[in-house]
C-alpha cells in the first residue's frame, strides 16, 4: 500500500460533443493535457463520455429513439480502436492515470464500459457495467464479473464503477476486498436535478468511509444550447439539467476540495494516501471488521461469452479472455459443488 505517497489527482467535469465521437474525443485529450499541465497524476472523466451518454434515451420513448441509438452506434467506441490508441498515446506522453467512461461496440451490441490506462499508456482494465439502470437497458447491454477488479497502476491499486452500480453492495464489497486505494466513480451528470446530485454525494461519501479509499468522482455537463439540441420541447428539458457532483473524498468521507456542481472544469486535489492506514486502523470493512466465516462473498469472474467449445482448444472472441469449458461448472445448481473452503472465503474467485 502506497499510505507514504502524496497523489495528484484530477476529476473532469465538461461537455461532450454531442454530434461526432472526434469531438469528444479532443476535448478528452485537451482536458489530459490541462490536468497534466497541474501537475495531475490521475484523471477521471464522466459515465460514457466517448461519444456521449445517451440523454435522449431517459426522455423520449423507446419508438422514437431509433435514430438517435443508430447515430450512437456509428460514433461508438471498438476496443481496441483509433480512440483507446490515442488516450493511451496521451497517457504515455503526459505519464498520466487515465480512466474514462466510453459507450463501447462488440459487433451488434453495445455497453458502458470503464477503461482505466496506466501511466504507460497499457489498458490496465476494460469492464462493462454490470446492470444498465432503467432507461439504458434499452441502450446497453449487461456486463459480468470479469470485469470487477481491482488493478495496480502507477499511483496505487485502483477500482472503478458507473452509477447506480454504487447501489450494489456486492459489487461495491469485491472491489474493497480486493484493497482499493483509488477509487473512480463515474456519473452522466446533467440528469435528473438537484435530488440526483444529492445522492450521488451521499453514494461517494459512505463508499469512501466504508472502503477507507479515496474517491474521484467525474461528472458530465450540458450547455444549454445542448439541452434544446437533445429535447425541442421545456418539459423533458426539466430532465436534463442538476445533476452534477463531481467531487473528491478522502478515507474519512469528506471532500478534499470543493465539490463542482455545475459549468465545466477539472477539480484537482492531492490526495496523502496514509490517510488509508489512518481510516483503516479504526475500522477495515474487509479485514479486522469483517466476519467471514459469518458472511461472506462469491465472486464469479468468469467471462461472459456467448459460444464455448469443450475441447482443448480455446475459442477467441472480442467479447471476452479465451478459455476452455469445465463441463463441470455452469450446472443447474453451480453451488452445490463448490466446497465448505470456497464458502468460507471473503471473496471467491469462481473460474474455469
């Protein structure tokens, strides 16, 4: 644990280019740039800001937003692709802790993903938000397991999670007993109003406090030119403003500089990571304060594919790590045959 290192880090709260995903993409790489240029040594930017969040999905019905999930489709992003390329490009360049929320395509599908690059430019980790909330369901699909890990970076162990995923206790437990530092929580911002930004506050803060970790928060905004672009009509546009927390919190749950709450601008905070041992001596969720012979917690982190062969040749997909069958696993009732010593652990890693 890096508890003797002082970290810069920055959250990013600007406007997407709601017409092309190059925009967008600029206005990400000239945000790294400016955060590198304050010395930022970690960056987070909003839920699917690459090309955009998909807005017009919570205010319009299902039959009238074809288009608009067709033009997302188009300005979507492949990983890997021209766009992780050329964020991991400014990562190596400004040796910069990069993680970014991006609307992603595997073939007909697409998914909010969270892409953290290290400061060498390597994609340390691509996960999928593992339930879409509401709306989105009819936008993304579902992620899995594979995707919830904690990874080691330049500026200490680092997780990550999208909204409402908050709201997942189990989700939020893996990665605290995999001993985050660092952890980057994404929102879409402009959404909702004032109530939503309440929440999200409320979410950050009790994570830090439960995880004993430092969270950076990154929401997204919306001029209001944008708003009128998304929605003709004043009512649905009531949806569409408030929203914004973007915000960064120490182990002990309090905001390390002032929260940002509207217009564009990056937040910059050094974070003195001893503040984990401080928070931790006190009360470790996963460690001394834990009961796991008590409660505990089943992890599968097997990759979601959609075709397997049980032979010993692996299979390649893009939407997930090759692997070989164990016609053993997957059963009716998987847990049946996992042992008392797989049960008893604090988090169980279930893989083939």
């Amino acid at each position: 644990m890096a508890e003797k290192q002082n970290v810069r880090v920055a959250a990013v709260q600007i406007a997407p280019d709601l017409d092309t995903s190059t925009g967008t993409l600029d206005r990400v790489l000239a945000a790294i740039a400016e955060a590198a240029a304050k010395g930022a040594q970690f960056v987070v930017f909003p839920e699917t800001f690459i090309p955009w969040y998909p807005y017009f999905s919570f205010i319009r019905p299902p039959m009238l937003c074809g288009a608009e999930h067709i033009h997302l489709y188009d300005n979507a992003v492949v990983v890997p692709g021209p766009v992780t390329e050329a964020v991991a490009a400014a990562a190596r360049r400004h040796h910069l802790v990069v993680v970014l929320g991006v609307n992603e395509r595997d073939h007909g599908t697409l998914y909010n993903a969270q892409l953290v690059f290290d400061a060498d430019g390597r994609l340390l980790l691509k996960r999928r938000k593992i339930t879409p909330t509401f709306h989105e369901r009819m936008i993304w699909g579902q992620g899995d397991g594979a995707g919830l890990k904690v990874v080691d970076s330049a500026v200490g162990r680092i997780g990550a999670l999208a909204c409402w995923e908050h709201y997942n206790p189990l989700a939020r437990y893996a990665l605290m007993a995999q001993h985050e530092e660092i952890h980057a929580a994404q929102f879409p911002g402009s959404l909702v109003g004032q109530i939503f930004a309440d929440q999200i506050e409320v979410t950050i803060r009790h994570h830090a406090l439960e995880s004993g970790c430092f969270v950076v928060n990154a929401t997204g905004w919306l001029s209001e030119e944008q708003i009128a672009k998304i929605s003709p009509e004043e009512g649905p546009r009531r949806g569409l403003r408030g929203g914004c927390m973007t915000a960064i919190v120490s182990p002990e749950g309090n905001h390390v500089v002032p929260p940002l709450t509207s217009g564009e601008g990056i937040l910059v905070a050094d974070l003195d990571m001893a503040l984990i041992v401080k928070r931790k001596r006190m009360m470790d969720s996963v460690g001394h304060y834990a009961r796991p012979e008590l409660l505990s917690l089943l992890w599968d982190e097997r990759p979601a594919v959609p075709l397997h062969r049980s032979t010993s040749t692996p299979l390649s997909t893009s939407g997930g790590q090759p692997h070989e069958i164990d016609p053993g696993q997957r059963t009716a009732d998987g847990d049946a045959d996992r042992t008392a010593d797989q049960r008893a652990a604090v988090v169980r890693r279930s893989s083939r």
